[in-house]
C-alpha cells in the first residue's frame, strides 16, 4: 500500500533532497507518493503544516522552534526528524556599497569583522550627513540568514537594530531591490546570492559558514501529534531523504539533479547555475571565476540528523534579538522541536 | 457608532481586489485602502495606520508582514495574527480560502469577526467565480471540437449530424471516455490522413 504525503516546499537548493526524493524514485522505493507543493511565502509553509493542508513541510530551523513557542502566531507543536541542509545562505551586497566599503577597510576583506567594521564607519558617516540609513534584507523574522546578519554586524561593532535598518523581503525580489536602491545588502539562501551576482549589480561579501560554521538552516517539519499517530510514514519519509542524500554524494548525479531543479521552472536560475552551487563553485563577483566553497552548503547524509547543539544556538539567537523571553520552560519547549531520536531510531544499523 | 476601520487590501488580483473593496463597503466599511507592489511595504502600510491588514495567500509579500508581528521601532503599533489561539475554525475557513489578515493591537475581537466572515466569504466567491468561467471556457472548448468532429463524420461516412453525434456517444460510451476525447482524436486522426 502506498502512503501519501503532501510536502509544502519553497524552491531553494536546500529543498533538493525532496524534490530527489519524489523525482528519483527514492520515495517510491518506500511506499510513498509524495506530492510537493511549491508555496511563495513561509508563513503559508507554517499554516499550511499547522491546520493539516501539508502533512510535513521545507521549513526555516528557527521558524519551526517559533511555531512550538507560538511566538506570534498560533501554537503549533512541531517535531524536526532531520535537518535538510547546513549551511546555504550568503551576504550579499551592492556593487556601489562594495566600492564604499573599499574605501574605509582596515584589515582584510575576507575577515567579516573587518567588513563589519567598515560598515559600521559608512554608517555612522551617513547619519553624521543626514543620509538614510543602510538597508538590509532577510527572508523571515525566525531565520537564520536573519541571525547571520547580526552576528555579522554585531562583529564589527554594528548595532543591528539602531545603526541599519533591516528589513523582510522575499529573495525573489532581492536582486531588483539592489538594482533600484531599496536595498544595499541582504542575506539569503542559494540560489539567489549567485543570481544577484550574475546580473552583474551585486558581489557576495561572505558566505554563510564564513560567519557561522555549520549553522542550522531548513528542517524537515511535521506536527508532533500527527507524527506521534504516523511514526511509519515519518520513518519512510526519513529514510528516503537519507538514500537521496546517499546518492547525492556521487558527482555524477548532480548534472540530473541541477537539470531536475531547472526543469520546474521554479527556481529562477539556469541549470549551469544550479550545477555550480551544487558542485561547491560559487561565482562571488560579476566575471570572476568560481571560488572552490565546498561547505557553502551542506546536504550530505552526514548533516542530517538534527543536532540538539543546533537548536541550543538557535534559541540563544532568538533570545538575543529580543524574539523570546529567556525562560527555562521556553527553552525546553524550543528544544523538544529537535528530535534527534527519530532520525537514529530509522537509521540505526 | 465607532468609527469604521481602517482596512488595508493587499491583493494581486484586481478583480478580486474589487469584489473585496465592494463587499467591505457594502457592509458600511467605508475605510478600505488597497496598497499595490511590494517596494518598501512595511513602511508603506504603517504610513497607512491601518487596524485591519487583509492579504492574498499568493502574495510573497505575507513574510514582509510577519516582521510586523516583531515589536520594534519601525511598527508603532504592534500587530497581531486576526485570531486568538482558540479559533483554528475561522483560521481554517480563511486559510482554505485564500486569505489571511492581520490585526493591530487594540482592535475589539467582535468588531474584527464580521470583516474577516466578509474577507472569507468574497474570496470564496471569486474561487466560484474563477472555477465557473474556466468550466464555461472548457465547455466552449469542447463544444467546438465536438462540433468539428461531427463535420469529419458527416462527410467521411455520410452521415446526418444526429447520426455522427450518435455515433461519437456511443463510441464514448463504449471506451469509458469522454465525448471531447473522442471527437479530439477523430479530428487529430483525421488531420493526420490529410
């Protein structure tokens, strides 16, 4: 008998292992039919799993915590069975705000404390001028890519919530929003960094784990009373996303996989693209070569299981940015999403 | 009589966007702005001071929102999801059809209720709408294929037009498909004997 699930997704490389799952045949090998429903906005992602429209999703680490919290939405308790990626995101600039910053660096461009720094001197120049102030894009109040801006301004002395303005954007806008000036900078996942540069207006300044090691970004979620009543559809789930990540790790099944991507249309980014990010190359300035970036984004069976070191971080992030009150039964609550032992009781040799 | 709300339309779709202004209005909501593209949203809406946000679940702009829900310096007022945490019905019903809305803090639950049945219930007539006009478009569609096959019939076999039609029920019938699929496959045969 087959099992149906319905996955609410958002097209970025780290739903990859999903999209492997069901277009591979991995899912099938199962005894599942997946159908993945691409959505625009992870607040739909987040509703969707929570009224039972998906019966698990492609959900942002910390949004995911959030839901459990119900921290400004409804409760929801979640479970997160495997991580789906680490790593993925990158901060990105303008051309014009790159030249600025040439200008005012002490120290090394690769070292974001530096840039942090020279961003915090571009800013305090503009105030002293009356100028606006610098704005920055993220993808979600609870993201990581959110949690990586600060620590990167907070790095060189930047407060992020007086001396920049930091706003929400969806990616697909961020290349144009450079272009017009609405943005100066943003942090988002692949591929949109790469995108933006190859339209030639943008380079990226960092990678993602050029901030935050092996940082903690999307999850698989389902609700924890629907897992609790389904853990064999869970453990299918899980071990179809493992064979897919296992059958990743080939170099030649990403030329398929980066086809595959492009193929839905959805991605706004050729197959070429897609095959570079895929292959660890990433382009970080308009006309240069690829940089060999192997940990730009991690989807190896290794970063699968849901590391609890993860969550603990994510919470410190949440509570330093004035999103939760930093109390032990929040903590706890926050830390329950995580659930490391489903992922080993499927796996176990 | 209080004051009405300020009520705050983000829509992509103009006609949607109309049928939702006119319901609003018609239950004496005389306070609807609508705001278009997605330059500087956040700013715009506050410069707006809306009590009431409504907005399409196809518009990637619903995560710009979600910032608001974060109190901070850029939202005087601080907003809220339209319901309490007890009402999955009313989120449920507005989820399904297509909207979601958001509340400023300070608005009475009983005076945001019957904007958000009336958000509800012209969202899911436009979905009625949409599906009637792609049913009558398929109709048409299939009318006109039938219609051609008809002709094929009549000529190749010398048939009146009710013996064609006949002809095309019962082949229809007797392969469990639908009348446009039989004719669409006389009419493709036929353009390949040409």
């Amino acid at each position: 008998m087959t099992t149906r699930l319905r996955i609410g997704y958002i097209p970025l490389v780290d739903a990859t292992l999903l999209l492997v799952a069901d277009k591979f045949g991995f899912a099938a090998e199962e005894g599942l039919a997946l159908e993945l429903v691409p959505e625009v906005s992870w607040a739909n992602i987040r509703d969707k799993l929570n009224l039972g429209i998906f019966d698990a999703a492609h959900l942002l680490a910390p949004a995911a915590i959030a839901a459990s919290l119900g921290l400004g939405q409804v409760r929801s308790a979640l479970v997160a069975p495997v991580a789906l990626n680490l790593n993925g995101n990158a901060i990105t600039i303008s051309t014009s705000l790159r030249a600025e910053m040439e200008d005012v660096l002490d120290g090394d461009a690769a070292d974001p404390a530096a840039t942090a720094a020279a961003l915090g001197r571009i800013a305090r120049g503009r105030h002293r001028n009356g100028l606006p102030q610098i704005t920055l894009g993220h993808v979600f109040p609870f993201s990581t890519h959110h949690y990586q801006l600060r620590a990167w301004l907070r790095s060189g002395g930047v407060d992020p919530d007086q001396d920049v303005n930091l706003v929400v954007l969806p990616p697909a806008f961020m290349a144009e929003s450079l272009k017009n000036g609405q943005l100066e900078g943003f942090c988002v996942g692949a591929p949109w960094n790469s995108i933006a540069v190859a339209s030639g207006h943008a380079v990226i300044l960092h990678l993602g784990c050029d901030i935050v090691p092996n940082a903690p970004e999307k999850v698989l979620a389902l609700r924890a009373e629907q897992e609790a009543r389904n853990p064999e559809s869970t453990a299918m789930l899980i071990r179809a996303i493992r064979r897919s990540a296992q059958w990743l790790t080939q170099p030649e099944a990403r030329r398929p996989v980066a086809a595959m991507l492009a193929d839905t249309g959805l991605f706004g980014a050729s197959e070429e693209l897609l095959l570079a990010i895929l292959r660890g190359s990433i382009v970080t300035a308009p006309g240069a070569e690829g940089r060999p970036a192997p940990d730009y984004i991690r989807l190896g069976p290794e970063t699968l299981a849901p590391n609890l070191a993860h969550a603990a971080w994510l919470v410190d992030r949440m509570v330093e940015a004035g999103q939760m009150p930093d109390a032990p039964e929040l903590r706890d609550a926050a830390m329950a999403t995580y659930r490391p032992d489903l992922f080993a009781s499927v796996t176990a040799p | 009589m209080p004051k009405s709300p300020r009520i705050v339309i983000i829509d992509q779709s103009p006609v949607r966007r109309a049928i939702l202004a006119e319901g609003l209005r018609e239950g004496g909501y005389t306070d609807v702005i609508h705001l278009e593209g997605t330059e500087r949203m956040v700013e715009r809406i506050v410069a707006t001071e809306p009590d009431v946000i409504v907005i399409d679940l196809e518009s990637p702009s619903r995560d710009v929102l979600e910032q608001m829900f974060q109190v901070s310096r850029a939202v005087p007022r601080p907003v809220a999801m339209f319901v309490d945490q007890s009402d999955t019905a009313m989120i449920n019903a507005a989820i399904d059809a297509g909207v979601s809305a958001y509340v400023v803090d300070g608005l009475r639950k009983d005076r945001v209720k019957p904007i958000l049945d009336m958000c509800i219930s012209r969202f899911n007539a436009f979905s009625r709408l949409r599906g009637e006009l792609e049913q009558a478009k398929s109709q048409l569609a299939d009318r006109k294929v039938i219609d051609r096959a008809k002709g094929i019939l009549m000529k190749a076999k010398g048939v009146t037009e009710e013996e064609a039609y006949a002809l095309l029920r019962k082949t229809a019938m007797n392969d469990k498909k639908k009348l446009a699929e039989i004719a669409q496959s006389v009419v493709t045969a036929a353009e390949l004997l040409q």
